[in-house]
C-alpha cells in the first residue's frame, strides 16, 4: 500500500531582546505543539520504478525528474551539535526527508504578502537549499489556498507529479490554524511503499500575511520575519523543535541571527535521505 501522512508543524516566535515588552507579547502567544493528519490510504502495484502506473492511484508516474544522483551538496556545518530533532524518523531510525535527487518545485500565492516580504522568502529559502542541499524550482505564483488537508497530488492544477511546496501569505479567515496571535506553520507530506522508508513529496507553508505585516514596520521587523520563515520552512524539511534556547528550532525564543549549529547539523543529517525512483 501506498500511504501518506501530513505533519502541520508548530507555530514560532523570535527574540532580539528579552526585555523588549513587544518581544514579550511576541513569544508568549505563538507556541504551538503541533500535529499530524492522515492522508487517504491509496493502493499501488509492489516498490520500486515499475510500479504499475494504473495502480497508483492518488500519486503521479514515479520517478519524475529524479536523477540518479544528489543534485545538489550540501555546506557541512562548521561546528557540530546534536541540538536537533526530526519530525518524523524511518523503522532504522533515519529522519524522513526529500529525495535530494529531485528539485523541490515551489509556488507563491502571494496576493496578500506585505511589501518587502518577496525577498525574505527567497532568502530563506537560499539558506535552507545551502544547508541541505535540495534544490528549489520556484513555479511561480499560484491562486491555490491553504488547507491541512491539501492534496498532494493535483493533476488538474499542477499536472502529472507530485503538487508543489505551497507557500502561502493568508489569514486567519482561510487559515484556522492561524488563529490568535499564531504566524505561520509548516509541514510536509510523506508517502512509502509498505513498511518501507517514507520520503516526503510536497508541502505547505502559511505565513499570517497582517501580522508579519505589522512586524515588518518595526526597525528590526525583518528580523522577526525572517527567523519565522526559516523555522517554518525547517519543519518543512522535516526538523521537530527543541529544548536548547540557542537554536532557531526552539519553540519560545529561537534566535534572529538565523540557523545556528544544531539547526544546521539537522538539516545536513536531513540531506542524507535516499532517492526515490518508485515515488
């Protein structure tokens, strides 16, 4: 059996200065613990590329754009750390990850992104295709919303392969998850074949487009920006949080300066994933 599970992670908050009273009022609503949601099961013929195309309902051919080799390598962190936890992990305790024989296609839905934000997505994005070594293919602009229960497979929308990483600049009103005071979440969606490896195929990004917006007029606005982009699109690549305040992946502070060595070193571990010709 085919099977698929989507991870929504957790919401995340930043931090220049404890005693900052807006800082305060930032991290004390934007923790969140997080949660899974299944996937309808679909049937498909045994593992590996020739894999009946017919059977595989609810995926696309297999194989599409997979190489037979990682595209791309990934910067090995200067320092080590074991600060790092992943999302999801295989039966031999390997992270679940993307095949990094494969570019991650990306779309915007970018109507309501406040103005400056287009960079701080590239930029994240920059810095987590350097530190895992997936290459990023950005589609363009996409009309789609975001859902927890998004399809991972759209043919009508996106044609025959696995829909893209969506990223999506929304509100509350589309984005329950968004509720409160909540910024942004992210996740992934992974597929396997049995007891198999799982491998994750496509994601989601939502991103409270008044809030960051608001943050944004702040002097140090991007700042905050910034670290909540990249620690959402690390829970899309499949980090979990933790318990050490010095890293991004913390689910209270996290730091502004960017990833820091345990958030790095998990995603190098993260690199490591196998190529997935049969999905």
């Amino acid at each position: 059996m085919l099977t698929g599970a989507l991870f929504s992670a957790a919401l995340f908050g930043a931090a220049l200065a404890l005693d900052d009273p807006r800082v305060k009022d930032f991290l004390d609503v934007r923790l969140g613990p997080g949660g899974q949601q299944e996937e309808p099961q679909a049937s498909a013929g045994e593992a590996g590329s020739n894999a009946p195309a017919e059977a595989r309902t609810e995926a696309p051919p297999a194989g599409l754009e997979e190489a037979e080799a990682p595209l791309g390598a990934p910067v090995p962190p200067a320092v080590g750390s074991d600060s790092y936890k992943f999302l999801a992990v295989n039966g031999d305790g390997s992270p679940v990850g993307y095949s990094p024989c494969r570019p991650l296609h990306y779309v915007v839905n970018d109507d309501l992104a406040p103005a400056g934000a287009q960079q701080l997505v590239s930029d994240a994005i920059t810095a987590i295709s350097a530190a895992t070594g997936i290459t990023f293919v950005y589609d363009g602009t996409s009309s789609e919303q975001p859902s927890p229960q998004r399809a991972p497979y759209q043919p009508e929308a996106y044609g025959e392969r696995w829909a893209p990483l969506l990223i999506a600049w929304t509100t509350p009103e589309v984005a329950p998850q968004l509720k409160g005071k909540v910024i942004g979440t992210g996740g992934s969606t992974h597929y396997s074949y049995d007891d198999g490896a799982k491998t994750f195929v496509t994601g989601g990004l939502d991103l409270d487009a008044p809030q960051i917006g608001a943050e944004l007029l702040n002097p140090d606005g991007h700042l905050y920006a910034s670290a909540v982009i990249l620690h959402e699109l690390s829970h899309v690549m499949g980090l979990d949080h933790v318990e050490d305040p010095t890293q991004l992946m913390y689910p209270e502070i996290g730091t502004p300066q960017g990833l820091s060595a345990g958030d790095l070193n998990g995603l190098y571990e993260l690199s490591k994933a196998q190529c997935r010709k049969d999905l």
